[in-house]
C-alpha cells in the first residue's frame, strides 16, 4: 500500500485522541476520537486497522515503550505524521501529545491499513483523504464571517493552496508582473497573514468557487479536494451576502 496514502489518513486524524489501541490477527487496531470535529467528519470516533504492523513504538524522554496498555494509558493527542527513510523501508512517525503537553513520537511501519466509522462500517481511503486537511486543524488559512453567530467556517489547507498556484502558475506570473488572473485573489492569499473580504469581494470569492469547481472537475483526489472546498467556500459567500457581513481569512 502506498506510504503517501498511509500519512494522509492519518494526518486526517490531526487533532485526535486516541481512545484505545489493541492488537487482534495481526493487526493493531487504534479508537481515535474525533468527536471536537464532528460537524466536518459526521461520526465521533474511528477504528484505524494497522494491518501486518511490524513496528508500533512509542518514542518518550528516552524510552521505548511497545506495551499497549501502556501508551494507552497516556492520553494521547495525535499530530503530524511525516516519513523517516522513506526510500528504505517507508517508515513512518507522528508526533503526539500525551498527558499535559508531554512531547513523544510514535513511530510505526505498516503493510496497509483500514479505516471503520463508529458503525463499524469500512471507509474509502481515497474519500477520506479528500477530507485530509479540510477541517479544523492543520495549516492553511481559515475563512470566518466577521462579527457574526454563524459557525460557518472552512480552511483553505496549504497543500491545495499550493497546488493551485502552481497550477495557475501564480508564482511566474508575479514574478514576470504578469496580469492579474480570476482565481488569484484566493490563491494569491498570504498564508501567514489576514485579510477582511468586502461585499464585493466576497461576491467575486463565490464566483471563483463555481470557476473553480468547473475548471477541476476531474476524479482526481486534488480536483475533488478543490471542489469540495470551493463548495464550501462558496456556501459561507452565500451566508455572508445575505446577512450583509465581511469575511475574515486568517492565516496560521
């Protein structure tokens, strides 16, 4: 199984708390709650099968803890997940909280794995990573309606943001003082800075959201990254113009 496709869905689970680790015919099974972003996901919790696990350790101020009753005991929150020696044996490690802001790495190396809902029904990998990034968490930049109850909110991640602008060729065309192109005042958003849309440039934003939901429409899993945020993009516009309030995107 693709090693790229393992830490993407388990940076899906960015955020998580792992609710319980066990190990069952050769798999090593983890309960990863997921309950603070269930507006984005649908379900609370998810069962991830590590399926034919050759390593599974817990890396904490020099120890080298296996017993998973143990690293169960830790309360552990899941972060990143990045490769080591991916061209050796495509290990991979992610970085954790555990109990108060304790720092560890778990370190793993898997054949393949699977992911189950709360209703122990099998989900997608491809339609899970679609959502990889999309929530509440990880790096990009979040679109809010300023001053406003609503809980709208979706985050352009960083990832989709610069496969955009390479795809839009944004970068060559700045650098040539180029012509300002439809999509570029989305993608052309600093990713560590704010900015408060208008009224007008919030109608513009939601026309970029159907230019781009026509332009990606391929089944590719960055196309329907693209539309699935621009979707959602697109629906806080529509919120924002009837209320009559601007839109915040922050950077982080």
């Amino acid at each position: 199984m693709d090693k790229k496709v393992q830490r993407d869905v388990l940076n899906t689970f960015y955020q998580g708390k792992l609710h319980d680790v066990y190990e069952r015919e050769n798999k090593i099974i983890l309960i990863i709650d997921m309950s603070e972003f269930k507006e984005y996901y649908h379900f609370s919790y998810f069962k991830c099968e590590l399926i034919k696990c050759e390593e599974f350790t817990l890396k904490f101020k020099g120890e080298h803890i296996k017993d998973l009753e143990q690293i169960k005991k830790l309360n552990m929150t899941f972060w990143s997940t990045e490769f080591i020696n991916f061209q050796t044996n495509g290990e991979l490690y992610t970085e954790c909280e555990i109990h108060e802001g304790g720092r560890a790495s778990l370190f793993f190396k898997t054949e393949s794995m699977k992911v189950y809902d709360e209703l122990d029904r099998e989900i997608s990998l491809f339609d899970l990573s679609v959502l990889d990034g999309l929530c509440t968490s990880g790096t990009g930049i979040d679109f809010y309606i300023k001053d406003s109850h609503s809980k709208s909110h979706v985050k352009f991640n960083e990832e989709l943001q610069d496969y955009l602008t390479h795809k839009e060729q944004y970068w060559k065309r700045y650098k040539e003082n180029g012509s300002t192109e439809q999509f570029d005042l989305l993608i052309g958003l600093d990713q560590y800075g704010d900015k408060v849309f208008s009224i007008q440039e919030i109608i513009q934003l939601k026309l970029i959201c159907d230019g781009l939901h026509l332009k990606y429409s391929s089944d590719s899993l960055k196309d329907q990254q693209v539309r699935y945020f621009s979707n959602k993009l697109k629906k806080i516009c529509e919120v924002a113009i009837k209320i009559n309030k601007f839109i915040e995107a922050i950077g982080d």
